[in-house]
C-alpha cells in the first residue's frame, strides 16, 4: 500500500485533495498533516474522516526534528505539499511567518524526503503546489507560461518563489524526484472568509461593507477548487518528473466585475431588491505591491495530460454562493473560531 502525505490537508485546497484521494485510491493509506493554525479545519474533513485508508497528524511542518521523525516513523512513498501561509495582506504584516512556513518549512520537508528516499528513489514523488503570484504582474496583454521569468512583489509571492527554486535545486543537485504547479487564484467551498469570494459572501449575507482595493480593476484568472484537486490528482500520477505545470480556469474578471456578478447572484438567492448588495461596495487605499493582472496560460496540462476546467466561472460561482448559504453553521464556526471545539472533542480524547 502507498503511503501518501498531503501537507496542509485541513486547508482550503487541501481538503479537497484529501477528499479526493481518500474516496478515489483505496489502495493507498492517505495522512494528512496540518497545523490547524487559523484556516485550517477538520469540520471541512467530516465526511471521511472514519475511512480505513486516511489518517490524521496534527503537526508544523517548520519543526525540523518533528518533520524528520514523521517521515522515518511512515515511510511515505510521496508528498503533495499544500501547507502554506498564502494570504498577501497577512504577508505584508508579518512577512517573517512566511519565510518560516513557507521557505524553511518547505526545506524540512525535502530533506525528509531527500533522506528516506536517498537509496530508492524508485516510484516516489515529491509535489510542489505554488502560485501564479511567483511571475509578478502582467500588463493589459499576455500569459503566464511555465517558462515565465519569476518577479515576485509582496513578501508572500516572494516566499513562495524561493520555496519553488528549492524543490527545483533538490531535484538537480541531489536527484529529488519532484513535480510543480502554479495555480491561478482559487475559490468554492470551504474557503476560510478572509479572501475575496468567501469574505464578500460572507458580508453580503451580514450587510457589512464589501472593501474593494483601489479603482477595482484588478485582474485575476479563477479557478474552481474542485478543478484544482482534479489537475493535482493528474500531474501526480502522470506529470513528468523534473517538469512544472501550470494551472488556471482559463478565464480572467476584474475585481469589480466579479463583485458585480457576486452581488447579483447574492441578490437573487437571497431574495433581495436587485442592485441592494451592490450598494455595500466600498473602494479602500490600495495595499502594498499589488500587481495589476495574472492570467495563466494552461495550455500545457491540458495538451500533455488532458485536464481542463469542468465548469464555467460563472456555474462554479453559483455552486459556491449555494454551498455557503447551505453551509452557515460551517461559516458560523470558523468565524468565531468555535471548530477548535471539535477539534478537541474528535481528536483531544
């Protein structure tokens, strides 16, 4: 039996991932590894976590002898690194967290792997899950491609653009098995209420102001989540060792567009006058460093391993506005922080 670990699994992407890792290999055993820090929580993980083929492992992946011992205790066949600090404002308050999370915690886990697997490295994998945020900003035209130079602008795109150039470093200097993604921004269920769609769902159905940085005509390509866990699935089993992929919805909205559109699938399912959520949109000072357009160019996983998005922005959008107006105690814990209660009830006995 494979043994699999997913770092970061109590995440967004993560949970999605394990999700389907779990429900699809029963041949392999899954472990996820979390720290449970703010956005990661086990309720997005409640419906297997009874399968025989998953286990859970509460630890941070920046404790070197903690990460060493893990790997040599499971003797893990791959890894699918996840776990990270990913949100652009938090960086600019606190960038040291994500150097340590980021670049060191990454650099820990390579050198487990580069350890265990020093003399078989036969059938293992190390997967690499990055942004598009590493390539810097675009101008009114053009794509990210997978050779794109990397000219990383807020403290988090730069954390990650060094974590990518040590997997790659592994790979060359000590023969690392290793593949890796940058992804367009993400959304759908799940997604802890601090970046856009979910923070603007989330104040929509609470009436509070709908902060839009700057003239709002910030341009960002989309990508379903579940489409995610599916492109991830495939270029773990099937990527090219040594290669990157890029990964995005093959759309691109400005900010304000895609608030507009929000406000009017809000309106409707919430049963509002239209043009009534639209009226919380307020336009704050810019931050720091934002990069004015990202658009992927995901031509290659789709030609080399046959992925594609399953569904338009638009439909994905609609099924994420569904599953947090029928998700509101989820949206109710983790706002008020009351999944830390279930964790200690599941997993503290």
């Amino acid at each position: 039996m494979k043994k699999i670990l997913i770092t970061g699994g109590a995440g967004f992407i993560g949970s999605h991932v394990v999700r389907l890792f779990v429900t699809k290999y029963s041949e392999y055993q899954i472990y996820n590894l979390d720290a449970l820090t703010y956005a990661g929580n086990l309720e997005n993980l409640v419906d297997i976590e009874n399968e025989p083929n998953y286990t859970f492992l509460k630890g941070d992946i920046t404790d070197e002898s903690f990460i060493s011992n893990l790997f040599e205790k499971y003797q893990f066949d791959g890894v699918i690194h996840l776990a990270a600090e990913s949100h652009v404002d938090r960086s600019i308050e606190d960038p040291m967290a994500f150097v340590k999370t980021n670049v060191i915690g990454t650099v820990n886990l390579l050198n487990a792997a580069r350890k265990l697997w020093a003399n078989n490295a036969e059938g293992k994998r190390f997967y690499h899950i990055s942004t598009d945020e590493v390539y810097g900003s675009l101008g009114a035209e053009g794509l990210f491609t997978e050779t794109t130079s990397y000219d990383p602008n807020s403290p988090y795109s730069a954390s990650k653009a060094s974590s990518d150039h040590f997997v790659r470093a592994y790979g060359e200097t000590y023969g690392l098995p290793y593949v890796l993604t940058n992804c367009s921004n993400n959304y759908g269920p799940n997604h802890f209420p601090e970046k856009l769609i979910p923070l603007f769902i989330n104040n929509i159905i609470t009436n509070k102001a709908l902060p839009v940085y700057g003239d709002g005509n910030y341009t960002r390509d989309w990508l379903f989540v579940v489409d995610h866990a599916r492109a991830i699935d495939l270029v773990f089993h099937e990527g090219i060792n040594h290669e990157t992929y890029n990964i995005g919805g093959f759309n691109e909205w400005k900010n304000i567009d895609l608030v507009q559109l929000l406000c009017s699938i809000m309106d409707d399912k919430l049963g509002r006058v239209a043009g009534e959520s639209a009226k919380l949109i307020t336009y704050v000072k810019d931050r720091p460093g934002h990069d004015l357009r990202y658009a992927i160019d995901a031509g290659k996983i789709n030609k080399q391993l046959g992925w594609e998005p399953s569904v338009t922005f638009e439909q994905g959008l609609e099924i994420t506005v569904n599953w947090y107006l029928n998700n509101t105690d989820w949206l109710n814990n983790v706002t008020t922080g009351e999944y830390a209660t279930y964790y200690k009830k599941q997993y503290l006995k």
